[in-house]
C-alpha cells in the first residue's frame, strides 16, 4: 500500500538579532559592597540544620575583604546587578517597557571573569554600620565603600523591537534602582548612577586609568582593624579602671 505523500508546507521563520552596545556609566553616589560569600552561607545552613551553632570571632579586615566580588585582584560587581536594575526600572521607573519583556530583550554582559562587571575609580573607606540580621538580631557589618566609580556595561539587546536610544534611556532609569547594597531599591542612598556621554567617561577615564585594587583595600582593612583594636584595648582599660 503505498504511503500518502505528506503535504508540503512553508514555514516563515522571524530572525533574532541581538546587538551590543558598550555604556559608560558613572556612579551618583557611593558604592557599597556586600557579596554574600560561601562562608556566610554554610553558618546560615548550619544554624538552619544543626543544634551547634556557629559564631565564629569577628575579625573585622576579612569580613571586608570577603565582602569584595573580584576576580584576579580587580574588583567587579555581578553582571546580574546591573540586569536586575534594568528590569525593576522597568516595572517601576518607566512606562511602555514590561519587566517581563526586559527580562527577555536585554542583558548585561560581564568584563570580568565568568560573571562580573568591572569597575573603575577609587576605594574611599570602610564603614561599620548597625543592621537588622535576617532574624531580626541586631548586628554590625563592616563593608567598603567606593567614590567616585564607574563603569562600562556592555548591554545585549534585541533589535528590533529595541533601539539604542530606548537601552540608554533605560540603563539611566536603572541609576534610579541602583546597585549594592543599602542602594535606594532598597531604601537606603547608595549605589545610584547614570549613563555618562563619551566626553564625560573620557575624563572619568584620565583620572581613574586603573581598576580598583582588591589589594589596596586589604591594606586598608588591616589598617581598620587595628585601630579598632586599639579603641577596644582603651575602653577595656578605662572600664577596668
């Protein structure tokens, strides 16, 4: 018996084509660092999963340096940052853009290793603040901070439906979200930043030419430190007096 022939059919097929713009942009206010390195996670996962609980001695200059996203030496921050910026300016900043569309049409290409961002400009201090734990606990976290920084975000967007125009303006909007931690998405100041035009990064460029040390702020951190240790010494000393 023989076969039916199948029926012949076109088929339209519509192009993807993503393309990739590099975007400088320099930050409004400064940046905080926070990562949420692997050592912090197993003491969260042994308080969830053992009756021994950890609490390890603060030691202040490597809760700093652990605090740091680098690679190699050179600090970046997570690709993934700048994206989340993108897409919650999005929802909440701009209008004709949904963040489920955004999520889809743009991301960010990372410069630095497998998944960071890197940036430019200069380590400024270390700072100890009072913050809530996730339980409720109050603690103090010791985190650099960066002023001024910048950087260039290689963005991959889907064209069309976007254009250039359209990826810049929402990379500015994003500034508004900010980056890092206590960043103004999350109701604190720090973090924001804009896209800059080519003559402005140029001159950001000249007076910054080298990444940020991770080096320079151990230093820094030890330094931190020591003086901390020091007012301790001298408070114990009055107390006991």
């Amino acid at each position: 018996m023989a076969r039916k022939k199948e029926d012949q059919v076109s088929l339209s097929i519509t192009h993807v084509h993503p393309h990739v713009a590099t975007i400088p942009v320099i930050g409004i206010t400064p940046l905080l660092c926070n990562a949420f390195g692997q050592e912090r996670k197993l003491v969260i996962l042994n308080d969830q999963t053992s009756k021994i609980k950890l609490k390890p001695p603060r030691q202040p200059a490597a809760e700093v340096v652990k605090a740091l996203y680098q690679h190699e030496g050179v600090l970046g921050v997570p690709a993934q940052a700048f994206k989340s910026a993108i897409v919650n300016s999005c929802k909440r900043v701009l209008e004709g853009i949904p963040g489920t569309q955004a999520k889809l049409l743009i991301n960010v290409l990372p410069d630095l290793g497998s998944d960071l961002v890197r940036i430019w400009g200069r380590f400024a201090t270390i700072r100890c603040d009072r913050v809530r734990n996730f339980n409720g606990v109050l603690d103090l976290r010791f985190r650099p901070q960066f002023w001024p920084w910048g950087a260039q975000i290689q963005v991959s967007y889907v064209k069309p439906p976007l254009i250039l125009e359209t990826v810049v303006n929402v990379l500015n909007a994003a500034g508004l979200v900010g980056i890092g931690d206590w960043r103004p998405e999350m109701g604190g100041t720090f973090g924001s930043f804009r896209v800059a035009a080519s003559e402005e990064w140029e001159e950001f460029a000249r007076q910054y030419p080298d990444p940020i040390s991770v080096a320079e702020v151990a230093t820094a951190a030890q330094q931190f430190e020591s003086e901390l240790s020091q007012q301790i010494m001298s408070l114990q000393g009055a107390i006991a007096a």
